[in-house]
C-alpha cells in the first residue's frame, strides 16, 4: 500500500556530481515545496540532480531516513576526521546516499504504478501472475537498497564505539598526567606499598585504552572500506 505521508526528518538528496552551491540550491528548494504537503508524488523536475522526500512512499522515506542517520553519524565523529577519512571519504558516503536515494524513489514510482494498474478491481489469474513477478522484483530491490543501508549502519556504529573509545583514552590520558602528584601525596602520606602500586595501575589502564582506540579504529577502518566504491562506474 503507498499511503500519503509528510517528509519530517528526511532531507533531499542532491546528486554529488553538482557543485557545492548548487546543491545546496536544490536541497533548500526542496526543503521549501515539500511545507504542508504530503506525498508520495511523481517528481517531474530536476530528476537528475536532486531526490525530493515527496517523492518516496512512507517505508522508502524511512530507510533513506537511516541512511542519512547513519553518515552523520559518521562524518560528524572527531574520529572520522582524524582516523578514517582516508579509509572512505565523505564523497564516497554522499554517493551512497545519492544512488540509495534514487534507487527509493524509482521504487516508490513503481509502487505507484502498481497501485494505479490495479485499481481496476480484482485480477485475473494472467494479471496476478504478472503483479506477483513485479512485486518480486521491487522486493529484491528494497532488499538490496537496504542491504547498503545495513552496511552503512554498521559503519556507523563501528565508528561511535571508536569515538567512545578515543574519549575514554583521552580521559585516561589525561588523569594519568596527574599520576605523579598522586604518587607523591602517598609518600607524603606514608601509605602502604598496596596503594602506591593501586596509583601506578592508572599508567597501565591508559595503555590499555590505548590499544581498545587502536582495536575499535581498525574494526572501523574495515567496515568504512567495505563501502569504498569502484574508482570507475
């Protein structure tokens, strides 16, 4: 069923070839029709260089929804700038969201094909045959869309664990710049010999946060190279 739906939380997506101004041109001219309307309906103009939110069915809006979710998340991290930029650059994360978002589009239109040929009434036995092959074949193409936003996802979270690791060694790093004043307040203190090797430990958790930053980096990498695409097309 292709149900009227409005276009919140999902932005248009603009073809990455187009300049920088330009896209950001047509993405704030979509952002500016797609007020107080709902959709999905056929998009007529600029086909070529921009997916309006109007022009994608309720589950469609959703998974490109995730897929924009997902590459913020990864090119927002301080991690990403510094660590895995060079592993996939964000041209390479904004032509997937481009070709998901026209891949989404392509298959909202075609749902509403289906819907309009079938308003007729009930189908005969040739008709059901062919709406049963045409639904099989927009199935396999939701399943590979999404397959890319699956895949995405998994970037995305690979990269918030080693965001979440680089702040903890961070932290660490920075508490066991104090270690020395520690250690010295227990020989001021006379403090037994457990202590001062409980205060020494804090070098050690550090270096141990360092190799999780290096391990969660190098999980990261690996999926942020998974998504690298093939330098012609």
């Amino acid at each position: 069923m292709v149900g009227d739906v409005g276009t919140s939380g999902v932005a248009a997506v603009a073809n990455p070839d187009l300049r920088e101004g330009r896209r950001q041109r047509l993405v704030r001219m979509s952002r500016e029709q797609s007020v107080g309307r709902t959709g999905p309906v056929r998009q007529i103009r600029y086909r070529d260089q921009v997916v309006s939110p109007l022009a994608l069915e309720l589950d469609c809006r959703r998974l490109l929804n995730r897929a924009q979710r997902a590459i913020t998340t990864i090119v927002t991290a301080k991690v990403y700038a510094s660590d895995l930029r060079a592993a996939v650059e964000e041209s390479v994360l904004r032509r997937h969201e481009w070709e998901i978002a026209v891949a989404l589009r392509e298959i909202t239109e075609l749902l509403l094909d289906l819907a309009k040929s079938y308003a007729g009434g009930t189908a005969g036995p040739m008709t059901t045959t062919i709406l049963i092959s045409q639904n099989r074949a927009i199935s396999l193409a939701r399943d590979a869309t999404t397959a890319r936003i699956l895949a995405l996802e998994l970037l995305a979270a690979q990269v918030a664990v080693a965001e979440a690791a680089r702040r903890d060694w961070e932290t660490a790093h920075r508490m066991a710049a104090n270690n020395d004043r520690y250690l010295d307040l227990v020989a001021r203190t006379a403090a037994d010999e457990h202590a001062t090797v409980e205060i020494t430990g804090l070098t050690e958790q550090a270096a141990e946060a360092a190799r999780a930053v290096r391990e969660t980096l190098q999980q990261a990498t690996m999926a942020a190279e998974a998504l690298a695409l093939p330098e012609s097309r």
